[in-house]
C-alpha cells in the first residue's frame, strides 16, 4: 500500500493530477483502501 502511494505522489509530480497514468494508479489505491475498509467491517 505504501508503495502505491508513493507512485501516487510521483506520478502526479510527474504527469499532474489529471493525467491519466496518475488516474489510473489513483484507481489502485482507491480499490485497496475500500478492500480494507470491507475486512475492518466484516470482523
């Protein structure tokens, strides 16, 4: 996860934050985030 975030931060130094490859790694991080979220709720 931390990974993720730092090639979040990279890329959107790079690209900015509208570009789509900063877009596409946002998605990523965001479906982790929710799949944790799913097993704090299910314990």
């Amino acid at each position: 996860m931390e990974q993720l975030k730092e090639k979040l931060n990279r890329y959107v130094a790079l690209y900015g934050p509208l570009d789509k490859r900063t877009l596409e790694v946002s998605r990523e991080v965001d479906k982790l985030i929710v799949e944790k979220m799913r097993e704090g709720k299910d314990k």
